[in-house]
C-alpha cells in the first residue's frame, strides 16, 4: 500500500497483501486486507503517520523482485493491527448510514456485517448464493456504496459484476448471465 506525500512529492509503503479497502477515521488510515489461500486471512492495519513508513524509492514502484512488490519489506513498525483474523475473509469495508460495515466470506457464505471486539453480527445475508469475489474494489459516492466483484475462473482479471447499496437495498449487477454466481 502506498503513501504519496504530495508536498514533498515522496512514496512511503507498508505490506498489505490483497488490499481492498483504505478508511480513514480520527486513528488515522485503516487498510483492509485479505488472501484466499489456504483457510483465508484477514487483517486492518491503522497508520496514523504515514510519512513515518518505509520510503519507497520511485525505481522500485511497479517492481516485482523476489515475488514481493518492491523487493523489501516494511520494517519502520509504523502502523498497528486493529484486526487480525485467520479461516476468516473481508473483502470490503465501508461506512454507511454511521455504522463501519464489512463484507465479510466466512464458512461459504458471503454477507454483510458489524464487527465490535471478537463478534460478527450478520447485518444482511446478501444473497447466499455462493458470492465470491478475488480483488474487489470499494468506492464510496455520496449516498451509494459500489463494491466491484471478479472471480478468476469467469473473469480473470476483470469486473464480471457489482454490489450498489443505497437507500437500505442491496442491488447486484451482473455484466453477463454467465458471469451470475
């Protein structure tokens, strides 16, 4: 995840494997991340001060070395984990009508929810119909929430469908009957 401080025209970065959401609050940037491999992780990392990453030198930026994205890793300890989740996936988060509410693939089953301490509370079941997604993308406008669906084997790397939530509905767009799981 990248940092650009635009005054002094310089990159920091921290590791974040499959980044999906960046919230900011008053702690700072919380960056969701999560893999599918194996059981599946999820973590959110908190950077308060981002100009006290690890700098990013711009030779480096867009680089694969060594099968990591810039070749080193982020050793400055600047952030915190908020969360840490194992056998659990979060593929979005995202504020809505005042409450942070997660995406959340667990046990099969993908839905939306609440998470305060240790306990997920399931605020709509989505679909239950299987919903997968490998990178999908969050982005708030004004009253709508858009989350960007793919899935490797119908899209590669493309956005096969789409999540809108606005007005207390949750409406999936499907780009082709197809790409429908």
């Amino acid at each position: 995840m990248y940092f650009f401080e635009k005054a002094t025209l310089t990159t920091y970065f921290t590791e974040s494997t499959c980044a999906n959401s960046v919230l900011k609050d008053a702690n700072g940037y919380n960056v969701l991340s999560h893999l599918g491999h194996g059981d599946g992780f999820s973590e959110i990392k908190t950077v308060s001060k981002p100009t006290e990453l690890t700098l990013a030198k711009s030779s480096k930026i867009g680089k694969i070395f060594k099968g990591a994205a810039l070749g080193y890793t982020d050793k400055s300890n600047s952030f915190t984990k908020k969360l840490d989740l194992n056998g659990i996936q979060i593929f979005s988060s995202f504020n809505y009508k005042g409450k942070l509410l997660f995406m959340v693939h667990l046990a099969k089953l993908t839905f939306i929810a609440e998470i305060m301490d240790n306990e997920i509370k399931v605020v709509h079941r989505l679909f239950f119909n299987g919903l997968y997604t490998h990178h999908p993308i969050t982005t708030i406008y004004g009253n709508y929430t858009l989350i960007n669906l793919d899935h490797y084997s119908t899209g590669l790397h493309r956005e096969i469908s789409v999540l809108l939530i606005t007005d207390n509905k949750i409406t999936k767009l499907d780009w082709n009957m197809r790409h429908n799981h």
